[in-house]
C-alpha cells in the first residue's frame, strides 16, 4: 500500500510543491488537526497516518476506523514541517473524504437491511475505481459491510460471460471444481431458476441472483427449500440495486446483498485539514 500511497503523491506533486516553497520557510515546523465538517462514519485513518509518516509528521488518531463522526470532531492532529503538511494536505483528504463517504453510506445500507434481517450481509463489489480498490474495499470494512473480493484471486466466481465462451453451466461448475484448489470457494452468477437449481445441485458455494426481482428471488428460495438445497449454500442478491430497492431485497430472505452503488456512488464526507499553530 505504502509504494501506492507514494506514487499518489508523487502525482499530485510533479516536480515541486512552487506555492508552499515559494511562500513558507525550509525550517518552519506547525501543528493541524483534520476536522469532521458533517455528521458520518470515520475511515482512512491509517491511510492518513501512513503519508505523515512517510513525510515525517508525526500523527496522533483521535478517532478509530469505523467510528461515528459529529460535526466539527477532530479525527486526528499532525505536527512537523510545515512544507511537507502543506505538500500532502490534499491526497491525505481526497483519500479520507473518499473512504468515509463509502464508509458512510455503507453503514447506513447496514443499519437499513438489519431492520428487517439482522444477519443480512451488506457486500460491496469490483464497481470500484481502479488503482483504489484496496482503500474503498477498506472503507466499505470501516463502514460494517462485507468486503467481498478485494481482487479476482479471491475467489471463483462464474459468471454469465465465462458461461457464453464455455458453453455450458454445468461444464464451467466442473472445470472449476477440477482445477482451482478446495482453498477457494466457488460462486455462480446466474439468472433464472432452472440455472439456480442447477448449480445448486452441483454444490457451488455462493449462488448470486444476478438481475433478478424480488419476485424472483422468493420464488428461487422457495424452490430451494422445498427441494432440501436452500441450507447448503450461500444465496445472493446483486445487480443494480440501491438504498430505493434494498428493502425489499433483503425482505426476500437471502444472505448477502452486493451493491456496487456503495462504491461507485457514494458523496464524499465533508473534512477539513486546519493550521491550529
């Protein structure tokens, strides 16, 4: 992470920093805290601390990851060259504003779902963006949800464009099974009933109902029960579902809801970096 966080800010850097090096002397040292300016769920702490201390600033957390935020909290102070605080200022609150944002919404998508099934997992998905998908998967973590995979070792997931170059379910189950180690667990995308039934039959491990409507979803976990396959597996609700409609998803009495919305939609959460001395 810390090779990531670097080139980041080698980015926003280029070859100098002209403003603060024009305007703030070598040798000058201050002190600055990072300040909640809206009400939100904390994350991006250690991502925070990591940069200080890369720059030599030295970082005291007034806050945990996952922590509730009010208004004007202060999440952390910082205290050292003044340059180098200046230099990184920007990448330090894109990062947390963007983490706690997802965090943020994630928890209140935990908070809404768990009303109705309080062991419902709220998961994100891969809707994130690119070169940043360790930082969101975390604040989606900090948030109370379920990672899901982080990248595509993660796991096995079968899903329909796999199944239209392999030809066949039931052919794509079984070479899975054959050539990816028992370690990992294998999930099918699918997106009717008779393709349900069927991987479940097989013995897949996760089942995502992919673009289905809570209609439909009822109707797969009806069947399931009735044909004693329900408990043997993992059921999931993915596909373009958002805080309208996740209600009555999680109504529907599946395990897992995925939503790429927490990731690629969330605001970002309003903070502040403000020179105390």
């Amino acid at each position: 992470m810390i090779n990531t966080l670097r080139q980041m800010i080698n980015d926003d850097i280029g070859f100098e920093d002209i403003t603060t090096n024009a305007l703030i002397d070598v040798g000058l040292n201050a002190h600055a805290e990072i300040i909640s300016r809206q009400k939100g769920i904390v994350a991006g702490l250690d991502v925070a601390e990591q940069i200080f201390n890369e720059f030599g600033l030295k970082c005291h957390l007034k806050k945990s990851e996952g922590d509730i935020l009010q208004k004007d909290d202060v999440l952390l102070t910082v205290e050292g060259n003044a340059r180098a605080l200046l230099t990184v200022e920007r990448t330090v609150l894109n990062l947390m504003m963007r983490m706690s944002g997802i965090a943020t919404l994630t928890a209140e998508m935990v908070e809404k779902a768990r009303k109705i099934n309080e062991n419902i997992i709220i998961a994100g998905t891969r809707k994130t963006t690119p070169g940043l998908q360790f930082f969101e998967k975390s604040a989606i973590k900090a948030g109370g949800g379920d990672t899901h995979r982080f990248r595509l070792d993660d796991c096995v997931m079968i899903k329909d464009n796999h199944i239209a170059l392999v030809g066949d379910l039931a052919q794509a189950i079984d070479l899975a099974k054959k050539k990816v180690s028992f370690t990992k667990k294998i999930e099918v995308e699918v997106e009717t009933l008779e393709w349900a039934i069927l991987a479940a039959e097989m013995g897949v491990d996760i089942l995502m109902l992919d673009n289905m409507s809570p209609e439909e979803i009822e109707e797969v976990i009806k069947t399931l029960k009735r044909i004693g396959l329900r408990e043997k597996l993992l059921i999931e609700a993915s596909g373009g579902i958002t805080s309208e409609t996740m209600l009555d998803y999680a109504k529907t009495g599946v395990d897992i809801i995925s939503m790429g919305f927490i990731t690629h939609s969330a605001p970002t959460l309003d903070l502040s970096l403000e020179i105390t001395h």
